[in-house]
C-alpha cells in the first residue's frame, strides 16, 4: 500500500481547492495560501487526513463490514466504480436516491424486482412474453441496473460512506449522519469539513486528483481484506491443530 507522495499529489492537482469567493471559512485550518484568486490545499494536512481514513477504512475492512462509495459526478464515476468493485464494495454513482438508507427495506424490495426481473429474462419465462413486453421489461431492468447494480449485495447497511463531492452528494451524508454510519470524503475548499467524520482536503473535481485520492484509500481497504482473510486462515489452522495437540 505504497502511500501517494508529496511531488504525486502536486501532479494531480490534489492541491487546487476553489476560488476564494466560493470557499467555506471551516476550511481555513487546511489551506496553505491564496494564488492569483484560487485558494491551495495544504498537501501536508492532505497526507495527515489520508492516514487517517485510510486507518478507518482498512480497520473497517478487517472487520468484515461494507464501506460504501458514492460519486455521481461525471469524472468521478468511472474511478470510483470501478475501485469500489476491485475490494467488493458498494457503490453508488449513477444517482443517489432519497432514502436510500434511512428507507432501505423499500431499497432491498426494488433489488429485489431487478433480480426477478433479470431472472424471467433469463430463463424460459420472457418466451411467453410478447415483443413489446419484453421490451418494456428489459427497460426497466437497464433502469434499474443502472441506479441500483452498485448495491445489489449490499443486504444490510454498510459501517462506512466514503464520499467524492460532499455538497453534491449533501442527501447522503445527511442520511448517513442520521443513521450514525461514518463518513469519510474529499473535501474542496468550498465545503464544510465538520460535516464528515474523516475528512480528506483535496481537489474533488480533477479525475487525476480523485483517482489518487479513491485507489489509495482502495488499497487500504484491501489490505484490510487480506489481513482478514489470512487470520481467518489461522485461526482455522490452530482449530484443527488444538485436537492433534491434546
């Protein structure tokens, strides 16, 4: 888990933050100078911030418990995506729905019907069906898959939100909060760092500064995985050994 450097965190702009008319006087603490209008991330409480939540989220791991992503905005979808899915994580990046956690057995019952519905497509039931019909299903299933294919595994809610954007996503660390379920995000200069348990100043709207961001706290999280696969292993070892041994 070979942590990003300083001179790689400057190359992917994790340190441009907003102009200064647009920023949010809560980020003070974590902004190193004003340049030509547009505010600098201190990258040295980026780096402390990081080792903070790449802590959280590799304990968290270790745990066995979900962490769950959301991005939805444009150049950010495709990194977190596809990282989320590289540890077996939830995500969400298409839209976020209301309530989809504070009202998550409604959210388990429209999984529930994209996988009917991925079914009767499947096997031999959709023959029955007209064209137009099976059409129709097969739209609602590309609309479905879209909003929900993130969380399809996701049967209970996850220990952990982690954020991209958290004004855009405002819905889900609200939901988050209410619950009492940990959040960790990047946050710009515009934003209120108080909103969110582990926060991350960075740039969070260059795809270069959200993909160094995201795939090192993946890598913690992955780490956490194998550490909890390997004393699994052991504890399973020393389980069969205690009989031969007594």
């Amino acid at each position: 888990m070979a942590k990003p450097t300083y001179q790689e965190l400057l190359d992917a702009g994790v340190h441009f933050g907003h102009m200064r008319k647009k920023w949010n006087p809560k980020m003070a603490p974590y902004i190193f100078m004003e340049r030509k209008g547009i505010h600098i991330i201190d990258l040295n409480r980026t780096s402390e911030c990081l080792d903070r939540a790449a802590n959280a989220m590799k304990a968290i791991a270790k745990s066995g418990r979900k962490i769950l992503f959301v991005a939805t905005k444009k150049q950010a979808r495709d990194i977190v995506s596809q990282s989320a899915q590289s540890v077996g994580m939830p995500f969400v990046t298409e839209r976020w729905l209301g309530g989809m956690m504070t009202n998550f057995a409604t959210i388990k019952r429209s999984v529930k019907k994209m996988q009917t519905i991925e079914r009767m497509l499947a096997d031999s039931t959709a023959q029955n069906l007209t064209k137009k019909e099976r059409l129709t299903m097969e739209r609602e299933r590309l609309k479905l898959v879209k909003v929900l294919g993130g969380i399809e595994d996701l049967s209970r809610l996850p220990a952990a939100v982690f954020v991209v954007d958290i004004e855009r996503e405002h819905i889900a660390i609200a939901e988050a909060k209410r619950l009492g379920i940990r959040t960790l995000a990047m946050v710009d200069t515009n934003s209120d760092p108080g909103e969110v348990d582990f926060p991350v100043p960075a740039n969070d709207d260059a795809s270069k500064s959200v993909a160094v961001i995201t795939r090192y706290l993946t890598d913690a999280i992955r780490q956490g995985l194998e550490e909890r696969t390997s004393n699994k292993a052991s504890e399973e070892k020393t389980a069969i050994d205690q009989p031969a041994a007594e």
